[in-house]
C-alpha cells in the first residue's frame, strides 16, 4: 500500500544516510520529492535514480536559499504536503576547546536551520490547507553526553521547538513531530567509534538508516494521524537506562 501518493515531499539532508533512506521509502510510497543538500554532485545524481525527484542545493542556515527551496518545489509539483527537516552536523570535542564560531555553526544548522525550513513550510501550509513536519532532533535531545554541548543544546531545542510549534498550529492541520535517533551507522560516525558506541546501546548494534526512515515514514503520514508536538525515540533502549 501507497501510504504517500501523490504527496510532495521536501527533504533536507537528503543526499545521504537518514535523509536518504528516507527519500528512497517515500519514493516507493508515491511520493515526489524535493531533495536539498550542500552535496551537490550527490544530490543531483541521487535524485537521478528515482522516479520523480529533483535535487535543490541549499545551506538551510540562509533564508533566501530556504525560500528559494519552496519555490523551486511549487514550480515543479504544484505545493508541498510534507517536510524532512532532516539537515544537521556534530562532532565531539570538549566544551572547553570549542570556540565560539564552532558552537554557533551547530546551533545554526542543528536548531535555526530546523527553524528556517519549519517556518518555510508552514508558511506555505498555510497556503493549501495544511501539511505534516518530521523534525530530526536526537536522543541527545533528551539526555546529555560529554563533549556534544553544542549538538545537545541545539537538538533539545529542537524537541521543544517541535512541542511548541505543534500545539502552535494544532487546529491549523498541520502537525508537527520530531524523531529522535540513537547510534545511527551513517558517515557521521567516524569508524573507529562504531564498536564502542554499540557497547553503549542496550541492543549493541549500531540503527539502519532504514530504520529511521520507517519512523518518518510513520511520522508523515496518517498512520500517525492523531500526533502532533511529540518527539519519537529510536535509540535502541540507550535512553531507557
């Protein structure tokens, strides 16, 4: 069954890993997508393999580039039912070595990046009569780890952001949700890291981008009908310790 057709659909972070996966599923679920990466060789190719796709080059931290987004998405398919607010960045480093450019660009593309694009896309909801946001915030949106401040501060922004802006437009049809990964084997984490990461979830296994990607595909669409402002973790059981 077709949970997506006919829907359009605008993914950030698009040209690999989660975003990726995620595009490929709604692609086999009807959907027209609008991809958007800085990884444009990536981007374009990869939007080339699939049935009814496009790829938008766009750094989501600059408002003339989202906008530009939307309206490249209008030209090609009429409007947008649902966003992948999907780009971010992190690395670990002690907080006391991380300089302040370093810590506004996470918070940047992690939490105003997510905001940018959400305002986006409820502004042109607001158009059409409604549609759906899929926030990816973290399970580090709700627990703190050493040496991530910025990347925690700025994914548990986003899982209230989403709280917020979910009851926000609640009468409005629109909703709004976040998911919340764990360990996610994408090319975030550095390979030297893989094994003790799965040592600390309870599954020991690293997730599958396609995992994540059933979990936005549940998220986006009516299966999920009666949610809006909640975030849903991923983790493999890491939080549940």
């Amino acid at each position: 069954m077709s949970k997506l057709q006919g829907k359009v659909a605008v993914i950030t972070g698009g040209a690999s890993g989660i975003g990726a996966a995620t595009a490929k599923l709604f692609s086999e679920h009807g959907a027209k997508l609008v991809l958007v990466d800085l990884q444009e060789d990536l981007g374009t190719s990869f939007a080339q393999e699939l049935p009814d796709a496009i790829f938008v080059k766009a750094d989501v931290t600059n408002e003339e580039q989202v906008a530009n987004v939307f309206e490249k998405a209008k030209e090609a398919y009429g409007q947008v039912d649902i966003v992948f607010n999907n780009a971010g960045i992190g690395k670990v480093t002690p907080t006391h070595e991380v300089s302040y450019d370093e810590w506004r660009k996470t918070v940047a593309v992690d939490l105003d990046g997510v905001f940018l694009v959400a305002r986006e896309a409820i502004r042109s909801f607001q158009q059409t009569g409604g549609g759906v946001i899929v926030n990816t915030a973290s399970m580090y949106g709700w627990v703190g780890s050493p040496g991530s401040a910025a990347y925690n501060a700025a994914k548990g922004g986003v899982v209230n952001f989403t709280r917020s802006i979910g009851l926000e437009y609640a009468e409005h049809n629109i909703r709004v949700n976040a998911l919340c990964p764990g360990f996610i084997d994408t090319p975030i984490i550095p390979e030297e890291s893989k094994d003790i990461l799965k040592q600390m979830t309870p599954m020991k296994r690293l997730g599958k981008s396609e995992e994540m990607a059933k979990a936005v595909l549940f998220l986006a669409s009516d299966d999920s009908s009666f949610m809006t402002g909640a975030s849903l973790v991923v983790d493999g059981g890491y939080t549940a310790q």
